[in-house]
C-alpha cells in the first residue's frame, strides 16, 4: 500500500474511531484526541485542535511528520502533536497514542496516585498497575516524554498523568482506544472496591500467569 493510501486509510478509522471515545464517555466537547503513526513514513495523522466530535471527518483529520510539524491538511492539529511524535520517536512498536480525561481514570491522575492491580482484568489487559507519571504542561514534548519514560519498564499500555488524564499507546489505532477503554472501567472499578474496604491484591505471579493467557491465547487468534 502505497503513503497516500495508508494516510486515507488512517483518516477514515480515526474518524470512526473517535466517535468510540465518545460512545464510551471518555470524552466531552473537543477534549482527547488519538493519533496513528503512518506505516512506512516519517509521520503521523491526529485530530485537529477544538473541532468538535460531531464534526469529526475523515478530511478534517491533520498530517503531520515526527517533529510535529503539519505536512497536510487545513486545520491545527491538536495540542498534543508534539507529545504524540515523541512517543513515536521514541517507541517504534507505537502505532498509535490516545490520551482521553474520563471521569474514574482521571480522578486517579489527580490524586497522583497509581492504579493497583486488584482485578483480574487489569493483569489480563495492562500486566500490573497502571502507573502514574508526573505533571507536564500541554503544548510541547514534556508530555511525550513523561508517557515513554514512565511506560518503560511498565507492560501497561496506559499511563496517568498528574492532575492531566490517561494516555494509552497501541500497536494499533484500535488497540490503543481499546486501552483507554478498558483503563476508565478498571479506574472506576478499583474506585468502587475501595469505597467498601482495601481491595486485595493479585500476587506477582498470577499477575504474569493472567497476562500471558490472554496476551497469547485469549480470542480467536
């Protein structure tokens, strides 16, 4: 497949796929954005800056190369290009970044605390806790750079930002909105437990048990 043809293909399923983020309330009005790294380029394809969800199209979504910069399209992309391209700088297996303010997920992040992993659906998905990194301003690269820094070393592909939101990353555009998804209902699952008492973990090894099963052999393969 030829440049051209991948980035017609990312705009269409990024238009689709933002209408998810909605679906699933993990956004309101023209906050949250996802992104994809463009197969065999330098560049990247994200959801312009304050457009809203409703007026989301395939043509609206921005080009831009890993610096940041807009390579195609009439619109500003969104306030966390830079971030985005930092990530795919820095992580080459990164297809795609989702970063989402949902409610549960979020009121973690405020907290500056992490998620631990007391649901067997969190060593399924994330492999342990979803971690917290620390506060970026919006805009430039510190944002990416707190995403890889804090994910390396960590299986989980979300991470929370203090006092921001969730960040998720995929080797898909699919995958990683699936990562947000899945982030939110842990966040307000764990939320949930801790109103009735202290949640109980899942030991070490049945965390890596958990995820190699359904990391491997979950599905239809």
């Amino acid at each position: 497949m030829t440049v051209a043809a991948e980035i017609s293909r990312l705009r269409e399923e990024l238009a689709v796929l933002h209408a998810e983020l909605v679906r699933y309330r993990l956004v309101v009005w023209t906050a949250g954005n996802i992104s994809a790294r463009v197969p065999g380029a330098e560049l990247l394809v994200i959801k312009p800056s304050g457009v809203s969800y409703d007026e989301l199209t395939p043509d609206k979504m921005v080009v831009c190369d890993l610096d940041g910069n807009v390579v195609e399209g009439d619109l500003r992309p969104s306030s966390d290009t830079a971030a985005s391209a930092y990530v795919y700088r820095h992580l080459p297996d990164v297809g795609a970044v989702v970063h989402t303010h949902s409610p549960y997920a979020t009121a973690w992040a405020s907290r500056g605390e992490a998620i631990p992993c007391v649901l067997t659906m969190m060593a399924d998905e994330f492999g342990g806790e979803i971690p917290i990194g620390p506060f970026a301003l919006i805009g430039g690269e510190d944002i990416g750079a707190a995403i890889v820094d804090t994910l390396r070393g960590h299986r989980s592909t979300a991470v929370l930002l203090a006092s921001h939101g969730v960040f998720t990353i995929g080797a898909t555009p699919r995958a990683a909105v699936k990562s947000a998804v899945m982030c939110e209902e842990v966040a307000r699952t764990v939320h949930l437990v801790r109103q009735l008492g202290s949640p109980l973990p899942i030991a070490a090894d049945d965390v890596d048990s958990l995820y190699a099963r359904y990391q491997n052999d979950y599905g239809q393969g």
